[in-house]
C-alpha cells in the first residue's frame, strides 16, 4: 500500500465557479447550489484536489446599483448557504472576495449602503468557529495533514483582518 501523496502548493490551480444566479436566491432555492457542491466531497481524492479552489459568484444582479451585500434576498439567500454547508472555508479561495461578501452577509449587523456593512463581533466569531469546524471535520474524515489544515486556518483569519472584518 503506498503513501497518498499531497500537492502543498499554495495557490490557485483550478478554480471552480460556485454560480448562484439569481433565480436561486430570490426563490431560496439551496438545493440547486449545494447538488454540484456533492461533487467536490464525493471522493477523498476530489476534497483534497478543490481544497481553496471554489470562487463564489452571484450573478443576474449586474443591473442593479446595490452592493450585493445590500441586497436583502443575497444576505438572506447567503446565511442559509453558510449554515447549510459547512465546508465552505475549506472550499472557498483566499485570494478573490468570496470569503469576504459571505461573511459580510453572515457577520452584519446593520447595512448602511454603497457596499459598507457594520459587522457584529459575536456573528463573526461564529462564523469563523463554524468555518474552523467544517474545515476539521474534512481533516479528520480524510486524515489530511495537520500543516495544511494551519494553512487554510489561518489563510481564512488573514482574509477577515485584511478586510477590516475584526476591527
């Protein structure tokens, strides 16, 4: 029996698009997001290959003046995604907005407009606690190595400081 070996290359190799159009979030309609999200935990294989690789993208709202963080139904579609699927930060890249508008929509608390949110430190530490477990329970389901499972930890609390999320 041979070792697995692991690429621990940091960085984009192949991103994958999560797209939510908007037909989704407007009818809440998570089951047509979360089907081609199976895909990425059908294997041990698969998991480990899109770890940090998932981009999130909603799209039908380019006409639209608002922020996507200001738009109701995207904050609401948003916090039912986060708390339906758990892996979410093990998924999502680190280097686009993606962690940073699903965390916008989760953590606020209030919306003033033109893109700005007022973040609640309870929701955020949540949020991150959730993040930290999904990320766990796929390491320790999977036996990945714990090194990595530092990387993707602390990649996610440097997106949140560098967004500003923590002050």
């Amino acid at each position: 029996m041979t070792t697995p070996r692991f690429d621990l290359r940091p960085g984009l190799t192949e991103p994958v698009i999560l797209l939510i159009s908007r037909r989704a979030v407007e009818s809440m309609d998570l089951a047509s997001v979360f089907k081609p999200l199976n895909i990425l935990l059908a294997a041990r294989e698969d998991t480990w290959l899109y770890r940090g690789q998932l981009s999130l993208v909603v799209d039908g709202y380019e006409d639209d003046p608002r922020a996507l963080v200001d738009i109701p139904d995207v904050r609401n579609f948003l916090r039912a995604f986060s708390a339906g699927w758990p892996y979410w930060a093990y998924f999502l890249n680190q280097v686009d907005d993606s962690i940073i508008l699903l965390g916008s929509c989760v953590c606020g608390e209030s919306y003033p407009g033109g893109g700005a949110v007022q973040i609640d430190a309870e929701k955020l530490r949540s949020f991150l606690l959730d993040g930290f477990a999904g990320v766990d329970a796929l390491f320790e389901k999977h036996g990945f190595p714990e090194a990595e499972n530092e990387v993707i930890s602390r990649g996610l609390l440097e997106v949140i400081e560098q967004a500003g999320m923590t002050r």
